[in-house]
C-alpha cells in the first residue's frame, strides 16, 4: 500500500522488547521521497490509553479538534513521537485518514524535541 507523510495508518507495532506485536494505529513521519526510494516507512506510535500529553514528544490528537474527523482515529490520542519505528510500506494494513497541516507542524515540533534538532532541543 502506498502511504504518505501524514497519513494515520493501522500495523502490527512491534513492542519495545520486540517479544510481540499488536495491531495499533501509527502516524507516517517520514518523507515521501524516502518511501518511493527504500520501500519503508518510518512510524510514530499512536495511543489512546494516555490520551493527555506528558512529554515534548506526545502531540495531543483531540476530538475537539478541527481536523478531528479526517484522522479516522475513534477517540482522542496522542501521537507518541518518542516511539519511533521503520517497517516496509507493504506491512501496513490499511489507512486510516490523515492528520491535518497543524498536526503536522505540532508533530515536527514534537520530532524535533525528542531528537534535539535546533531550537526546541
């Protein structure tokens, strides 16, 4: 499946100890030039449980939200940009919707934090 920057996709997410997967919701972070090139895509996790940022790296995805509605996300989430994982693009299951221009940017915010790239490290 193809897949662009900013598209809310489902995939097996592997957990942090690698022992298991689940099928999880993840954002497409990276570029679209790097899917057509490698066949991957670079993830960020996506979880409802901790809806309520707690970190520079969660970006608060609210139903309140304008852009809410094209996410394709059920109730309200944070993107985990601290959570990080590359998988090739035909492991996605399917999408999901896309999250809107002020999601993005909050998440390149985010992005930038957690890797300390210029001012917001």
């Amino acid at each position: 499946m193809n897949v662009g920057r900013g598209d809310l996709v489902l995939v097996g997410f592997p957990f942090t100890n690698l022992t298991a997967t689940k099928v999880r919701p993840a954002l497409v972070v990276s570029a679209n030039p790097y899917h057509r090139a490698t066949g991957d895509v670079l993830l960020a996790a996506v979880s409802s449980v901790a809806p309520e940022p707690k970190l520079p790296t969660h970006v608060p995805v609210r139903q309140s939200d304008r852009g809410f509605p094209k996410t394709g996300l059920r109730r309200r989430s944070v993107i985990l940009c601290g959570k990080l994982f590359t998988m090739e693009q035909r492991l996605v299951l399917r999408r999901l919707g896309r999250l809107d221009r002020g999601g993005m940017k909050r998440v390149d915010r985010a992005l930038a934090a957690g890797l300390g790239l210029g001012r917001w490290s």
